[in-house]
C-alpha cells in the first residue's frame, strides 16, 4: 500500500530518516508514480525503489522480498470504503485477509524484523464486512506471532496499530463534503447523530512509526484521537468556512 494515503506519508516520513534503502510496492499505477515522483524531487540522495504488484500474487511477493530482503514491513494495502465493501465482501476478504496473510508469511520465510500492520478502529466489534476483513487479519498476525514466538524469541516482531478516520484521506469524508459545497449542495449525512474520530495524515503515519519502534510483538496500540466529532456538526461548520449559511445557502440531508 505504498501509494495510498497513509502509505504514502509513511514513505515520506521515513525518507527523512536516512533508510538504506526504501522499497515501495503498491498495485495503484498513478499513485505509485505520484510518490515516486515526488521522492526524487524532495529527497534526490534517498536510494528507493517502487514496484508495481498485488499483496494476492504470491510469485510477485515473494520477488520482491527475496530481490530486497527487508528488515520491516509496512502493511497498509487494504480495502477500506465501508459502503463498497458492503457490496463486494469477497474482495474484502481477499484483499484485506488472504493479502495480509501472504505478505505476512513472507516476511516470516525471509526473516524481516518487524512487520507493522495498519488497522482501523473498525475492527472493533465490527459492524461491518471491511471491519470484520480487518478484524481477521489482526487475529491472524497477532496468532502467527504468538505461534512463532514458543519456538523462536527472535522471531518476526508482529505490531498492529488502530486509528479512526483520517482527514483529507482517499475518499475521506472532508474531500466529500468540500466537494458537494462547492456543487451548491447538499451536503449529505448518513445520520445526524453519527459520530466519528478524525486526525491527519501526518499524525497518523507517524504514530504508525512510533508503534513500531515502541512494540515487542503481538500488541495492537490504539491510538488515542482526542474529541469525537459529529458529523453533522463538521458538515454545518464547513459550509461556514465557505462564508455560507447551513440550512440557507447549503442545505443538509
């Protein structure tokens, strides 16, 4: 997932820190070469390397971790609109379980360090087939672990990390609500009394490497995201930031 929203920040954050060398691996083509270009500008001395693959191709995994041997994992590709996965729970099964799991098991054949999954609050008594998907995936890292670590104390450090939604992410609800003020409205609300944690990109990436520097293996840190926002309320506050009047100018449905 090194082209995605938060993927993509981490590979910033950690060009800053003087990695040897950086290997990004993501099956979006248009965001891979965005980063990519973006990396070659800002960090000219920075040695990187994007591949284009799928976390469900085996063969094109194993490539890559036999051609980089790295000594940690960033798992961040995933499936992640709720509605969508609705509609499509195979896929989120597939992406989300099935690919967690293959570039887990890899990373354990080829001795990585430290293999740090990116998880959602969701996964907490999910409500829904892309919480569930993710739910799964943390029970089976957080198993494998536990499994390995009888045999070998020196085993595959496995971390997982949960945070809520992410402001100006991929689809995120700020872009969405932006966009439909812009349009001339409405703005639209699931339900009025919906509530839901928000924290940047930035933030978030970088409590993602905190975790991953703080844990021992087999933890899932959850992060603390301060204030629930309501939904609503964010929805009526935006429209104002847009010198408009809630209910007047915009209306929200």
């Amino acid at each position: 997932g090194g082209g995605g929203s938060i993927g993509s920040e981490l590979c910033r954050q950690l060009a800053t820190f003087g990695v040897k060398h950086l290997v990004m691996f993501d099956n979006a083509e248009t965001p891979m070469h965005n980063i990519r270009l973006e990396l070659e500008e800002r960090f000219p001395e920075l040695e990187f390397t994007p591949v284009i693959g799928d976390v469900l191709a085996p063969a094109r995994l194993d490539y890559v971790f036999r051609a980089f041997h790295p000594q940690v994992v960033f798992h961040a590709a995933a499936y992640k609109h709720v509605p969508l996965m609705e509609d499509f729970p195979p896929q989120a099964i597939l992406a989300n379980v099935l690919g967690t799991k293959n570039v887990a098991d890899l990373s354990v054949e080829y001795g990585v360090k430290r293999f740090v999954m990116v998880s959602t609050d969701k996964a907490v008594n999910p409500t829904n087939v892309m919480g569930a998907s993710k739910r799964i995936a943390e029970i089976y890292v957080q198993s494998l672990y536990l499994k390995l670590v009888e045999k070998n104390k020196d085993c595959t450090k496995f971390i997982t990390t949960r945070f809520g939604n992410v402001l100006g992410s991929n689809g995120s609800v700020v872009p969405l609500f932006k966009k439909q003020i812009a349009e001339g409205g409405p703005v639209t609300v699931t339900h009025p009394d919906i509530i839901r944690y928000f924290m940047t990109i930035p933030e978030a990436s970088c409590l993602v490497l905190e975790a991953a520097t703080l844990g021992n293996g087999g933890e899932i840190f959850c992060f603390d995201m301060g204030q629930p926002v309501r939904i609503a309320d964010l929805a009526e506050n935006m429209i104002r930031l847009a010198g408009l009047t809630p209910g007047k100018d915009i209306k929200i449905t």
